[in-house]
C-alpha cells in the first residue's frame, strides 16, 4: 500500500485552513471556517438583520393594535371631545412605545459599554479584593511597558483599566458577547494607536500583546470555561476519546519519527510538556506560544528523523500523535478560550495562526477518527476500542539486543495469553452459534410435524368385530357342528 493511501484519512489541503471567503488569513472551526474579520463582519449582518426584523415585527404588531383600537372606539360613537382628548393620550402613548421599541431593538451594545464605562469609576468590590502574585505582576510589568510610550501610556492604562471595570459589570452577558465587547476593544485600540499616535506597526503588535496580557490576566477566572457554556462537558468528551484510543500506534497515524533515536525521543517528550503546559497559562497569547514550541519540537523531531526539513503532511499526523499520547487537559477550554479573547490579528496571519489551525484540526481528526482513518478492519478496530486486544502486543517481537530476557518471556507470555484468548473467544463464539442452530432445527421439526397434523389429523375408526373361538359356544351359528367329545376305548 502507498503512502499517499494510508494518509487518505490524516492529509489536510492546505487551502483547507484558509478562511473559507478567500481572504487569504487562516480560518477557524469556531468561526465555521472563517477568519476573525470575516466572522465578524458575517456576526453584524446576520445581528443586523435580526434587529431590523426585530423591528419590523414590533412595528406591525403595534399597527395592528391601533386600528384594533380605534376600530372599537369608533363603534361605540364617542363624543368629539373625548375623542379629541383620547387623540391626544394615544398620541403620547405611540411616542413613549415607540422610543420603548428603539430603545429595544438598537445595538446598544456599545453604546451601553460606553455608559457602563463611564458610571464604573467607582471600583467594583470583586476588584478590590486580593489579586492573586501573577495578576500584581503583570499590572507592573503593564506599567513598566507604557512608560515606553510617553503620552500615549496613560491613556492606554485608564482605557484598559476602564474596560476591565466595565467587563466586571458583564458577567450577565452570554460569552459570545463578552467576547464580541473584547474583540472590538482590540480593534479601537490598535486603529488609534495607528491613526492618531502614529506608532509603528511593531509597536503596535507589542502595545496590544501587553494590553491583552493585562486584560485577561484579570478576566481570566470570569471568562475561562464559564458555568454559562457546554466547554467542560466537551472537555470531557475529548479526553474520553483519547483515553480510548491510547492504543493508536505511530505506524497507523504514518508519523515519520522514531523514537528511539535518543533526541528524537527528548524533542517528543518535550512537544507533549509544551501541549500540556498550555493549560496552566492565563495569557491566550501565552497559551498560543505553548502551541508554537510544541509544534517546532514537532518539525524538529521529524528533521532529525528524516534528515530533511519537515513538510506540512508529516506536521499534521505528528500532532495528532502528540494530542493522543498528551491527552493535555481541558483542551476544548483551552482552544475555545484563544478563539474568544485572543487578539485576533495573532490568529488570521503568522506561524502562531497556522499552528493553532492546525491543531483545530488534529482535535477535529481525532474526534471523527474511524477504523478508515487508521488503515483498519472495522472489526479490528471495535476490538481495539474495546480493551479486548491491543496492537502494541503484536509488536513484541521487535526488541533490541539489550532488552532483558525476563522482560521479553514477559510480553511472549502476553502474546500467547492474547491468542489463547482470541481462541477461546471464537470457540465460546461458534458453541453459541451451534446452540443456536441446534435450537432453530428443533422448533423448524415441531413446525412441521405440527402443519402436518394439521394437514392430516388423525381418524380413529370404531374397534371391529372380535372373531368368535371355534370351541366356544355360538349362539348365532347352529350349523356348526357340535365339539368332539372323548371317547374311551376298552382293552
């Protein structure tokens, strides 16, 4: 078999991670294949128009109950000036409604933050409590960086600060649109720092690494797998299947590292540290820069392997390995988190934006992976999932000449334990199919004999005539002639 087929079910086109628009910036599962600008443009039609016929409903609705209304008032033939005066009251009446409506259905979203912003000076009790070593610690370094920025700085620190305060009073919002509110706070800061500062667009990158650190140093206990959303039961679901599927070997996936080159060995070691460690970040770009490492010990382990650099179809297999011997926790959080609160430019463009879709994707492979995937009979694979058996026996054979003896007596008695096993499943197997024919046979005869009974019942005829003994009397029949008598001859 080619290699090209047994990665028929792991090869992803690289147009595949692309925004599915054709803007050219990596696209997102989250985002159904778009990229962060598009998803949002997307977002504020799709908003827009809920809006608009939001509004029109409330218009009509409100049409129908003033001639509703007014058609039972002119029945009853009011007089003209209670008319008159009732005209006046109605009128009063729709300007109230209708400021009420509009009031409703516009997007107050940021009219409303910015309201929020200004009637949250007052510090919010949740913040003056006791922030935690790395929360103190990225507000310094915060502070320490816009000093750099001379005018600017300040100004960036009361906006952030102003944010963080507004946010606190958004905990009731769902996480999309505390998500939606951070993302366009992104966006405002960057466009000023480049319209009216002039910063240079490297300034701008870091100034909005450090702003987000700040930000979501804070936020991140409010805003990471909130009780609001389904993360922890995909978390769960996710590691589940992982941990079902620890018996997937390298050969199946076709991942072109070998691990028993000692460094190779040390770059995978340190490629599952990196994917686990991402968990304990609070920064979604720290948690991106996990992904990153974890992805160049990737490439490097591979070019030492291959002694070649690594191309994107040994990348993506690689990964999924790493993902499944990891089985790094709280993954669907972790990913779910970046989407949302991630400064989105770090997503469309860069290595950090194909890496991050990529493992998007190794999650996905791993969630529809399939005996098809893996080169596998279905029924080999059922067995697998099942715990009944593992590939990993079959691989005893293959030990190097310092292996201890004791240790590969040890797996050959796995071996014949798991094909005794298998035997013995087979025969238990073919003793209830037997059993099961035995039984099928014995109700097909009483069918039968049954629809023959029926077919043909039984006539019992009355009992005949006995016939009568030769010696007994017969009554019916004088014509016989009477029995022999002895005689007794003398001499």
């Amino acid at each position: 078999m080619s290699l090209k087929s047994e990665r028929r079910g792991i090869h992803v086109d690289q147009s595949e991670l692309l925004c599915k628009k054709g803007c050219g910036y990596y696209g997102n599962p989250a985002w159904q294949g778009f990229c962060s600008k598009c998803w949002r443009e997307e977002y504020h039609k799709a908003r827009q128009k809920q809006i608009q016929d939001d509004w029109e409903l409330a218009e009509r609705l409100q049409r129908e109950e003033e001639e509703a209304y007014a058609s039972s008032q002119s029945t009853q033939g009011a007089q003209s000036l209670t008319f008159s005066k009732f005209e006046e009251k109605k009128t009063n009446e729709k300007t109230r409604k209708v400021t009420t409506v509009k009031k409703f259905f516009s997007a107050s979203s940021r009219t409303g933050a910015k309201k929020e912003i200004h009637e949250a000076k007052a510090p919010s009790p949740s913040i003056n409590r006791q922030v935690s070593i790395e929360t103190d610690r990225a507000s310094k370094e915060f502070i320490e960086f816009l000093k750099t920025c001379h005018k600017s700085g300040q100004d960036i620190y009361k906006q952030c600060k102003m944010f963080v305060e507004a946010m606190h009073h958004k905990r009731e919002l769902s996480i999309e649109e505390q998500s939606e509110c951070a993302q366009d706070f992104y966006q405002n800061v960057a466009e000023k720092l480049q319209t009216r500062s002039k910063v240079s667009p490297e300034k701008v990158e870091k100034t909005m690494d450090q702003i987000e650190k700040y930000i979501m140093t804070r936020l991140y206990k409010y805003v990471f797998c909130p009780e609001t959303t389904d993360d922890e039961k995909k978390d769960l679901v996710v590691q589940k299947r992982i941990r079902a599927l620890h018996w997937v070997t390298p050969q199946m996936l076709c991942v072109p590292v070998n691990e028993e080159i000692s460094e190779v060995s040390d770059m995978v070691v340190k490629a599952i540290t990196d994917i686990i460690e991402m968990d304990s970040k609070r920064v979604p770009r720290d948690k991106l820069a996990c992904i990153t490492q974890c992805s160049k010990h990737i490439f490097n382990a591979i070019k030492i392997t291959k002694n070649e650099p690594a191309s994107a179809d040994d990348f993506l297999p690689t990964l999924i390995y790493i993902v499944l011997k990891g089985n790094p926790p709280r993954l669907q959080s972790n990913i779910q988190y970046i989407t949302r609160f991630c400064n989105p430019s770090r997503l469309m463009t860069g290595e950090d934006g194909y890496y991050f879709t990529n493992l998007c994707c190794a999650v996905a492979f791993i969630e529809k992976l399939d005996a098809q995937s893996l080169n596998l009979s279905q029924e080999d694979f059922d067995r697998y999932m099942s715990g009944q058996t593992s590939p990993k026996k079959q691989e005893s054979e293959n030990w190097s000449s310092d292996v201890c003896l004791g240790v590969k007596q040890m797996y050959k008695n796995l071996d014949l334990l798991s094909q005794l096993n298998e035997r013995q499943e087979r025969i238990v197997s073919e003793a209830k199919k037997l059993e099961k024919d035995l039984i099928d046979w014995t109700d097909g005869i009483t069918k039968e004999v049954q629809d023959i009974v029926e077919k043909y019942p039984l006539e019992i005829n009355p009992k005949n005539q006995p016939l009568a003994a030769i010696d007994s009397e017969n009554v019916e029949n004088d014509k016989l002639p009477p029995p022999l008598q002895p005689q007794v001859y003398a001499g």
